[in-house]
C-alpha cells in the first residue's frame, strides 16, 4: 500500500504494540517497511511507547531496521508514570538540533522532580515486570471469558494492555453501550468512536491495567448485565 501511494507522503507513523489494539508487527513487516520507506525517501516516526509490555513475541525497534527514523518513547506505560508526562525521542544526529528547536515551541522543560522519579524507576525492573506478569494473567481471563459472553472477535492482544473487541452483535453504538454498562455497573470500557470515527460505533476497548480481582469482578458484572439484556 504504502509503495502504492502517489505521491509518496513525507512521513509514515507506527505504533507497534498499538493503542487500542494491542497489535504488533513483526519482525518482517518492520523491516519491509522500512525498506519501502528508505527506497521512496519517508521518513519513519516509531512511536514505541507500549515497549517492555508484550505477551509471547519481542517488540522490535525501527532503530534496528531504519537508523534515519525518529522513535518515540515514554515513562507513561511500562516505567507506570502515566501522570508525570516524560518522556523522550532518539533522532538522526543531523535532526537534534532542527528537534530541539521544535520541542522548544511546545515546552520548556521536563518538572525536575518528574526526571529524579524517572531515574528511580529506571531502577525498578523487578515492580515493573511484577506490573507485567499481572498485565498477562489479566489478558488471559478476558482471552478466556469474554468468547464465553458472545465476545469472540477480537484482535490480536500481542502487547500493550488492551484488548480492542467487536460488538457489532450487541450495537452498532459502542458509545451509548458504554454509558448503560457505566450506569449499571460502574464498569468503565473505551468506545471504539474515541480511536476510529468510521466504523468504531462497532468496536470497544477493555483496559485490563488493572488488578486481577477488579479485571475479575469486571467480568462478572459484565456477565450479569449481558444476561439480563438477554445477551449472555
């Protein structure tokens, strides 16, 4: 598709594992696209944010297929900093001073308390990789519950913690589904409107960041309220 395209666009973003699927590409697309990107002069932004979260394949960086890409990153997901918004870029040498002048437009500095944290978590690998072995376990129940509840089209949940579900048997409005399941339950889920304004009325997003026993008690009260509905 992208060799395809006429004119060839100046820039390609990725993000892979994705927000809000949780899909990722593998080695071989990666390197594909990077090749067609180098052939036809794109410049690739990586936005790799959901790295270090993945369940079964490694998350690769574009770095390793496309030097010249700028890759994005953050201590939001797995370093658990959401609320401290830091984060950092790796760019070509000859762009860190055209990149520095960009930032400059945007903010000044990262808090410095925010970067004495950052440091600190880097220094938390076996929390953080707790965080992950519960991310998984939570992934597993809803791989395993939600086909139970009508719930069986999803997509691939490879990393990141999400999974990104089809509904379209229930509603082809996610967003008014949504608000009835927060009214009744308390349970909060994503409408799948907030990431695709085309056919995401079909489609919701269940964050499972979460512990075990909340990720199960969601599903029970999702169970309880799909019955009643005569869904379940």
């Amino acid at each position: 598709m992208i060799a395809a395209l006429e004119p060839a666009p100046s820039g390609l973003i990725l993000t892979s594992p994705s927000n809000p699927t949780g899909t990722m590409l593998d080695r071989a697309e990666m390197a594909a696209l990077a090749a067609v990107c180098r052939a036809r002069g794109i410049r690739i932004i990586s936005d790799e944010t959901y790295h270090g979260i993945t369940f079964g394949q490694h998350a690769h960086s574009m770095l390793e297929f496309e030097p010249e890409s700028v890759v994005l990153n953050s201590f939001s997901k797995y370093w658990c900093m959401t609320g401290w918004r830091l984060g950092w870029a790796a760019v070509p040498p000859r762009l860190v001073d055209v990149m520095n002048r960009y930032s400059a437009n945007i903010f000044l500095v990262p808090p410095t308390l925010a970067q004495h944290v950052a440091l600190a978590a880097l220094d938390g690998h076996a929390e953080l990789e707790a965080h992950v072995a519960t991310y998984a376990r939570n992934r597993q129940l809803l791989m395993e519950g939600l086909p139970g509840l009508g719930i069986t089209r999803m997509a691939p949940a490879d990393g990141a913690f999400y999974i990104y579900a089809d509904v379209s048997h229930l509603t082809d409005d996610s967003l008014h589904l949504c608000h009835e399941l927060l009214d009744a339950t308390g349970v909060a889920l994503n409408t799948g409107r907030d990431f695709d304004s085309i056919n995401g009325g079909r489609f919701i997003r269940i964050s499972f960041a979460v512990s075990t026993a909340e990720t199960v008690q969601g599903l029970e009260l999702l169970a309880g309220w799909l019955h009643r509905r005569g869904h379940a």
